[in-house]
C-alpha cells in the first residue's frame, strides 16, 4: 500500500517512517488498516469485508476520501 501510494522511493534501507494501526472483527480477521506517520500524519487506509462465511469480499484502498483501488470477489 504504502509503495502504491507514495512510491518505490518512501521507504529506504530499512527505515520505516510510518505506522500501521489493525482493526480486527469478533472472528479475529483484520477488518481496517490505518496507516500514519511517526509524527501522526494521517497516509492512507485499507478497509475490508467478509462474507458470513468470513471470506474476503472486498478489499478497498483509500487516501483521504478518495478510493485509490478496490479488489472485489462480487
């Protein structure tokens, strides 16, 4: 995500200058990725949905409001 979003350039030799926040649902699959500086400058967010069978319907990248890709298995 962070490659997609800020290119190949954003992260170097190691040095990871971000933060990656996991929300999990009551099945303990991640349901949201939130993505953030060390400084807590909001990057990014992936959003993701499951079936009740808890199979991935849907993943969507954001930057802001504004939906960067979305993978669907509707």
């Amino acid at each position: 995500f962070i490659n997609y979003l800020l290119g190949n350039g954003f992260i170097k030799h190691g040095d990871y200058n971000y933060i990656t926040e996991v929300t999990y649902n009551q099945s303990k699959l991640p349901v949201s990725y939130l993505f953030k500086s060390i400084n807590d400058d909001y990057i990014g967010h992936i959003t993701i949905s499951y079936d009740h069978d808890n199979y991935l319907i849907r993943e969507s990248w954001f930057h802001g409001n504004k939906k960067l890709r979305e993978f669907s298995q509707e």
